[in-house]
C-alpha cells in the first residue's frame, strides 16, 4: 500500500457506498421529500389562511420528522410555498370557497 494511511482507503469505500446507496435511493427519497413538501404546505396554509393565526403561530404545527421543510409566506397572493432542499418544492394557495389547495405539479 505504497505508504498511504489504510483509513484514506476506507473512507473511499465508505464514501462509495453512501454514492451507491443514494443513488439506489433516489426516486423514493424524491416522492417522500414531495409528500413532506405538499403536506407542510396545504396544513400551514389551512392554519394561516383558514384559521387566521400568524405565520409563527402555524410553524408550531409542523410534524415531527418535518425538520428539513422550509416554509415561507406570499401575503400577496395568499399562498405559502414548502420546499425540501434539492428535492422537491410546493405551493398551497387559499381559494375563497374552497380553502388551502396545492398548485397543480409541473
């Protein structure tokens, strides 16, 4: 082994692994992300739009597990946009008569 620390090897198998793994991974964690993203976004709306409560008030509401859920508000146009980093993003708008409904997926 020419003189290279054995711990350089394996951390090049550990890190090929985890490629491999993700990879392997991908289509399921994107679907999963999408489902955390679309739920975060209709239950926040629904809390902010349909209740009236404050942004802050609804952030409480998030489910255990939905860490990785980003949320902002668009008072504007009465919609609140959810998004997993890298994987998957969704926008819930209030519709008079209707409630909190997620934009069609594009």
């Amino acid at each position: 082994m020419s003189g290279r620390p054995k711990w350089i090897y394996a951390l090049a198998a550990v890190a090929a692994a985890l490629t491999i793994l993700l990879a392997w991974n991908w289509t399921s964690l994107r679907a999963q992300a999408a489902v955390g993203a679309g739920f975060g976004a209709r239950v926040i709306c629904s809390c902010r739009y349909v209740e009236g409560r404050s942004m802050d008030s609804c952030r409480g509401d998030k489910e255990p597990g939905m860490a990785l859920v980003t949320l902002s508000d668009d008072p504007e146009s009465r919609s609140i946009d959810a998004s997993v980093p890298l994987l998957a993003s969704r926008t819930a708008r209030y519709r008079q008569g209707w409630g909190c409904l997620l934009d069609p997926v594009e």
